[in-house]
C-alpha cells in the first residue's frame, strides 16, 4: 500500500482511518520543557481531537464551496455521539452525500491523522 492516499482504495482509505484513530497516542513522549505533559506520556482527548479534526474540515470545505461536505462534517461537529469511525460507517450507508465526496472526505481525514501522528512520534 504505497499509494498517496488519494488514490487509496475505498477499503484501504477505510483500513487506514482506524489504524491510524487507533494508534493515537500510542508511544507518544514529549520532551522535559514540554508543558502539556512535563515530559511524560501524552494521552490525547480522542472527543477534543476529533472536534478540531472536524472544525478544520468544515472551514476546509466550506471556504471550497463543497456545502454538502461542508453541512455534514458541521452537523458531526454539533453532535458527536457515537465515535468517529461509526459516524463514518454510517455516512457510508447512508447515501447522506455522494461516494466521490465520501472518499474525499475520507482521504482528508487519512492525510490529517497521518500528519499528526507523525508530529506525535517520540522524539
């Protein structure tokens, strides 16, 4: 699976979303002068986490003019019962918004969490 992941598979955009939700803060160490933790392990808020993935891809969408992105990633923002990977196995039941945008959504999400994750590697 060396493909970017825009060009992922539906199935293994999908894989990759919970591997990576998974691993979220899994052998994460910040440094001594670290002020969230002093140096200790971190352990993300997976709710706060997923509220600021979900903020920053409303505003994404919204300022790229995809309103049903835009008005289906906001509604989650608004009301997040349930977690994150069911909200987006019931998105792909739904036909809430077209495949093509699902996919694009979802490749979103691989990119962010993979960008964090590799902020996140112990140092």
């Amino acid at each position: 699976m060396t493909q970017q992941s825009g060009h992922r598979r539906p199935e293994d955009t999908d894989q990759a979303i919970i591997t990576l939700w998974n691993g979220i803060g899994r052998s994460t160490r910040h440094g001594m002068s670290c002020a969230c933790c002093s140096g200790g392990m971190f352990s993300p808020n997976a709710q706060q986490l997923e509220a600021d993935l979900l903020d920053y891809l409303a505003e994404k969408y919204k300022s790229e003019g995809i309103t049903s992105l835009h008005n289906a990633v906001s509604e989650r923002a608004d009301n997040p019962t349930g977690g994150l990977i069911p909200w987006l196995r019931a998105m792909s039941t739904s036909d809430t918004i077209p495949a093509p945008l699902l996919d694009r959504l979802k490749s979103d999400l691989v990119d962010l969490l993979e960008k964090y994750n590799s902020t996140q590697a112990p140092r």
